[in-house]
C-alpha cells in the first residue's frame, strides 16, 4: 500500500553541524511533499514543501532534497541549534481521482532530532 | 490572529461517554480536517471537510462523526468513547485546494477514555 516512512528513529546532533534527515515513500504519484516541525505539547508546524516537479528547495537554514528515482526525500538543517529539537515529519499530500489535492497529508512516524549545546 | 484554536486541551472520559471536540478557525479557510497522532505514529487522518456543508471520511473515520454547519467551526464528535480512542487530536485548516496551501494546525487536544 501507500506509505511515507522514515529511516531513523532518532538523530543526534552537537550544536552547530549540520543535520539530515530521511524520508521513504511510496507512492509516485504523489503531489507535493511537507516538512513539519513538532515541538512537545504542540501540533506540527510547517517547514517547507516541495513540489513533485522540483529536486531541491531552500529555506532559511532548511534544505529539502526530492529524489523521485528512489523516492526519497530528506531535510536538511544547517548549524542546528538546540531550539530545532523536536519530532520532525514527512508528510506526502495524495491527489485525488481528479488530480486535485485535498490536502490528504500521509504522515511518516516522524525523527526525533536531539540537539547537544 | 488567533489562527485554529482547539478546546478542550485535555479531556478525560469514561467508556462508552459521548463529548464533541471543537475546532474553530479565523482564517476563512475552506478545507478543515482532524487527525489522531499516537505514540511513535504519524498523525491520521479521521474526517476532512471543504467547505461548508461538504464531510468526508479519511483514514480512521469509525467511531467519529463530524458536521460543518459554517466556514468557520469543524467539530469532531465521538459517539461512545473507547479506550482505542484515547490519543492526541489535532484539528487543521487550510486555506484552499490550491496545491502549495500551507496546512496550519491547532495546539492538540489531549483525550483519554478510561
């Protein structure tokens, strides 16, 4: 079936290297996909995106790669700070029979990131 | 801006009790929907609406129900309340169908079933 997942568990990193993080999916036929940060007690927030036209897309300090041939995706944190400690997720948005996204996220089981002062 | 706000945010319930959980955005944003996040899982998708009067089931609809009666509130009910259904909610909203519409999430709702 469909599913976005993850290849590690946990990550941890000293602060001020660079971090990256994996994602597996499944479904080539998917739209776009999402970075999401979750801090404890609170819901996701967003990090970046890319669309399933593109290879690579740059934020501030975030990096997300596109590998559609194996279909992989990573994010990338560069000079990680302790405040990016959190659960990090994937999410694959699914288009419908007409092709048009409904914002059906599939969401991976999520990365903790552990950063070290 | 208050963005989507969820209440409560924590709720604990007896088996086989009934409660609605509330979500409101201010956003005017068309697509609203509910998830479940459990320990070491993604979040999972339980019903989606796209606009006023429009439901739809997701992933893990049972035991759910949910109505759109305005643009603004999207209130997930549970009709007799499990102990399977003890997890995290969060409600989301999102502006349009348009691809690229970033998805902006409530603080989470914290439920246990007893």
């Amino acid at each position: 079936g469909e599913s976005v997942g993850l290849h590690l568990p946990t990550l941890s990193v000293q602060e001020g290297d660079n971090s990256i993080i994996n994602c597996a999916y499944s479904n080539s036929a998917s739209d776009y996909f999402i970075w999401y940060k979750q801090e404890s007690g609170k819901g996701p927030q967003f990090i970046i995106d890319i669309r399933s036209n593109m290879d690579k897309r740059q934020g501030q300090r975030v990096t997300v790669l596109l590998n559609k041939t194996v279909k992989h995706l990573s994010l990338q944190i560069a000079a990680t700070q302790p405040g990016d400690s959190a659960v990090y997720f994937c999410a694959e948005n699914l288009l419908n029979a007409g092709g048009t996204s409904y914002g059906k996220l599939t969401f991976g089981q999520g990365t903790i990131l552990t950063v070290h002062p | 801006n208050a963005g989507v706000t969820q209440t409560p945010k924590f709720q604990v319930l007896k088996t086989g009790q009934s409660m609605t959980l509330q979500c409101a955005q201010d956003m005017n944003h068309e697509y609203m929907s509910w998830y479940r996040q459990d320990p070491g899982m993604g979040l999972r998708l339980i019903h989606y609406s796209v606009g006023a009067g429009i439901t739809d089931q997701g992933e893990v609809p049972n035991g759910y129900n949910v109505s759109r009666s305005t643009t603004e509130d999207f209130p997930l009910r549970l009709l007799s309340a499990a102990p399977s259904q003890t997890s995290v909610y969060f409600c989301a909203s999102r502006r349009s169908l348009l691809q690229g519409n970033t998805i902006y999430f409530g603080e989470g709702s914290w439920l246990t079933v007893v």
